[in-house]
C-alpha cells in the first residue's frame, strides 16, 4: 500500500513541476525579474531533484514507469541543478539546490556506483 501511495505522491510532484517548467518557457510577462528568477530556480531545483530520484530506480521498473511517462534522466536533472546552481546564485533556494548538488557529487554518486572514468593526459 506504501509504494502505491508513494507512486501517487511521486506521479503528483513529477505533473506539477512539469507544469511550472511549462509556465517557464511560456511566460514573458512577470511582474519583476526578481520573482521571475525565484520561480525559475525552484523549478529548476524540482525537476533536477525528481529526474534523479526517477534515474536511480532499477532499470526494469524504469521501463515500466517509461509507459506511464515517467522518465529518469541523470543528465537532464544535472544540468538543471547546474543551471540552478550556475545562473541563480542570488535566490532564497540557492544554498538548497548547492547543497543537493554537493551531497549528490560526494554521497549518492558514489553509494550507487557510478563509475566516472578519469582521463590521464600522458606526455
């Protein structure tokens, strides 16, 4: 019963932060750029949150989750951290959205086995 509601409340976060990312891309008129970049960067800190939570299920529930439309995209959610980290420096979510990044990079990265090959230039 636990994992269906927590399918619920995953599929519930994924609809309503796909629809802010709409509001993103659709929206030119904000009443300042201050609010502007405040919602962007929380949008952008959600849906990098939600495609890596979605990209580290196991493959085989990935795919049957790929049918409903759930997607988990490890690159996608990491630029969009990146972008939140990059471009917002100066927003209230900046701290949060560095700090996922850091505990990503230095913690679940290397708890789920993810190797990144390091290239050595010899010469």
């Amino acid at each position: 019963m636990a994992l269906i509601k927590g399918a619920f409340r995953m599929r519930a976060a994924h609809t309503t932060y796909r629809t802010c990312l709409d509001i993103v891309q659709s929206r030119s008129n904000w009443s300042s750029d201050a609010i502007r970049e405040e919602f962007e960067s929380g949008t952008s800190l959600g849906n990098g949150m939600i495609q890596l939570i979605l990209s580290h299920l196991p493959t085989k529930l990935l795919k049957l989750m790929s049918l409903v439309g759930y997607f988990g995209d490890r690159d996608f959610g990491l630029r969009e951290l990146h972008k939140a980290t990059d471009d917002y420096r100066h927003t209230a979510r900046y701290k949060i959205t560095d700090l996922v990044v850091c505990i990503y990079n230095l913690y679940v990265e290397q708890m789920a086995s993810y190797y990144i090959p390091l290239v050595v230039l010899v010469n």
